[in-house]
C-alpha cells in the first residue's frame, strides 16, 4: 500500500469514523413527514399520474427554484428528452455536450433522434469550458441560413447541454454570452444541482429549458423522478402536454393530437418529493458540513485535492470529490480498492461518454481536461445523515 492510498484512508476515517460496516457513497434519508404523505395518497386512492401532490410538487419545485413553471416527470433522462425537443433538435442535429458527464445526457439526444457532439471540461467547475468551446466553435462550425453548421458534418449543431456536475454550477455568464452569440439554445442538465446557486440564482433556470433529476441517490428524492423547469409558459404547456400523451383536456374523450410519452410523475412519487422538499434546507446545510469537514481534513494531505465549489456559486455538494494532483487512472484505482475493502463506498468518475461503444464514432473536440479528470477524479460518501452520524448535530 502506497503513502497516498493509507493517507486517503486515514483521511476518510477523520471525517467519517473508523467504522467497521458499510458506508454508502449517498443514501437518502427520510425523517421527516413521508410517511405522511405517503399513507394520505394511498389512503385517497390516486396514486397514478393525476392526484394533489403532483401539482403541489411542481409548485414547491418552483417556488424554491425560482423558475415560473416546473413540470414534474418519471425521471431526469425523460426531462432531458423532452426539453431537448422543445428547444428544437430534431433528427440528424448536434448538440453540444461535455464528455465528462453520466450517460443519460448523451442518450435523450439520442432519444430526440440527434448525436452528441462531445466538448471539454474545465478544471475548477468540473463541467463545460466555455472558453475551450468558444474557440473550438470558431474553428469547426460557420453560420448558414440562419443555422449553425459544424464543418467537418455539415450538419446542424442545434443546442448546448451544460452539465452540473456534482453539484457545482457552470460559468453561466460567459455560457449565455456564448449561446447569444451563436444563437444557440441552452438545456440546462440541472439533475445533480437542486440546491446550487450560480451568481445568487438557481442552477436550471438560465437557459430556455432546465432538468431535474430525483433518483434515489439525488439530494432529494420521490423513488424515481425528474422535472423540466421554464420560464416560458408556452414550453411548459407543451412539457405538460408531450409527457400524458398529448391527450387534450376533456371530461370524457380520449382523443390525442401527436404521437407523445406517458411520463408524468405518478403521484405517490409525488407524495414522497412534498415532504422531502420540506426537509431539503437541512439537507443542504449538514451536506454543507460535510463538505467542510472533508475540506479541512484533505488540505492536510498531500497528492490529493478537494474540489470546492466554484467563484460566484453555492454548491449543493451533492457528491464530495477529490481529486488526484497527479491524474493517474492506475493510482486512482488503488485508492478506490483501499477504500472500498474498508467499507467506504468510493467510487471513480464517468467513463468519458465517447469511450462507450454506442459513441465512439460521434464528433468531438479535443478533451485533454476531460481526460485528465477522467484519471484523478473519486467521490466520497456525501449523504446528509453522515453529519448526524459524526459529529452529533441536530436536526
């Protein structure tokens, strides 16, 4: 065993204890009124996809966010794909995303019948590199007719897909100048950043269209679930209306306009997302905590780094991260065997999404950072309760 591999390990048990069972890398937490509201929808029998606390979920989503509409569906992948349609790709367009990301970004362009186009990432943000695209859109893509055409393609590149990643919100400013530039819309991916504020507002509702995502290893979660948030009345209209089948609204009749999806969130999900939103200010301040404590303990180790939140944001920290000064996959790895035999669950990045089979062939910038954290990323067990667990705070 290396000094990194033993002081990384020593690391972990400072923060986290040296326990001798299992550590989930997140795990969510139900403490406050989901039993609740779960039994109060069983009981009223609408449990399906219409039923009160889907309509009060949307509003809370909004509320908190600051977004005017938010539309709550299945699962993130689901509101990537919508949004993505409702932004205007179609079959045969590009969009731009980072490699660096979890592969359902990738996929609902696939789903919306487009091909990822696959950009860098940056070193402090963890997500796109605007000013790395900047110059790369320079390079291989012209305006025509009103469109932009990549130039090795010619094909249009129809939208920009910034990612959160971890929590830690994009350089919105330089990206909307950017996307105004191009006239380019923006799909905010805001799946893994509920809670992360970029310049005082909320990551998700800069672009024309942003997503959510409440899997169970979210900061928040309804079992499965996602939410595309707009300011534009007429998308979320067209949101509510592509995800339950395109059915127009009538007492009796089922009659159905376009071929659509059946992907509203089901209300008992619902339920579930009501009272987990009244628990996520607490959630947000212990992860805070924890966030810290990793911090401070990591700064004393040598060979490894913690990545803070950017300038100009509040991360959500929804999964801690430290990072390889020297970026070696083979290293990185027996960090990740120390630490999981331990009973930590640790885990690496993404595979870089144009290393997967199915994306190999799809266009692509140079990704010399992407690559780099690719070797030197690993997350650390970063669920809320941990601080409870820890350090003895209260609810």
């Amino acid at each position: 065993m290396t000094s990194l591999e033993q002081d990384f390990l020593r690391g972990l048990k400072e923060v986290l204890g040296d326990k001798r069972g299992f550590t989930p890398l997140h795990e969510p937490e139900f403490g406050g009124n989901e039993w609740k509201l779960v039994k109060d929808c069983l009981d009223s029998t609408f449990v399906s996809s219409v039923g009160k606390y889907v309509d009060h979920f949307e509003f809370l989503l909004a509320e908190y966010t600051g977004a005017k509409y938010a539309v709550a569906v299945v699962n993130g992948t689901a509101a990537l794909q919508i949004s993505l349609l409702l932004a205007g790709v179609r079959a045969g367009d590009e969009v731009l995303i980072p490699a660096l990301s979890f592969v359902a970004t990738a996929n609902a362009v696939i789903h919306c019948g487009g091909i990822p186009h696959f950009v860098d990432s940056e070193w402090s943000t963890l997500g796109l590199d605007v000013t790395r695209l900047a110059n790369y859109l320079e390079q291989c893509s012209q305006p025509k007719d009103g469109k932009l055409i990549n130039r090795l393609t010619g094909r249009r590149i129809a939208a920009i897909v910034p990612m959160h990643t971890y929590g830690h919100p994009v350089d919105m400013s330089s990206l909307l100048d950017l996307a105004n530039t191009y006239n380019l819309p923006l799909v905010e991916d805001a799946a893994e950043s509920l809670g992360s504020t970029y310049k005082g507002e909320h990551t998700g509702t800069f672009g024309l269209l942003g997503t959510l995502s409440f899997n169970g290893n979210k900061v928040i979660t309804t079992g499965g679930g996602g939410a595309i948030l707009t300011n534009n009345e007429k998308l979320a209209r067209q949101a509510k209306h592509l995800t339950t089948t395109a059915k127009k609204p009538h007492r009796w009749e089922f009659f159905h306009d376009e071929v659509a999806w059946n992907y509203r969130l089901p209300n008992l999900n619902a339920s579930l997302g009501c009272a987990q939103m009244e628990c996520l200010p607490e959630f947000l301040r212990l992860k805070r905590c924890l966030a810290h404590r990793y911090q401070e303990v990591f700064e004393e180790i040598s060979g490894v780094e913690f990545v803070a939140e950017p300038a100009n944001s509040q991360s959500n920290y929804w999964l801690n991260t430290l990072r390889l000064k020297e970026p070696s996959s083979q290293l990185r790895d027996l960090v990740l065997a120390v630490a999981n035999n331990a009973g930590y669950q640790c885990r690496p990045t993404w595979t870089l999404l144009n290393k997967l089979p199915m994306y190999t062939d799809c266009p692509r910038s140079p990704l010399p950072v992407a690559e780099q954290l690719e070797a030197s990323l690993i997350n650390v067990p970063s669920s809320a309760m941990l601080v409870r667990d820890c350090y003895k705070l209260d609810a």
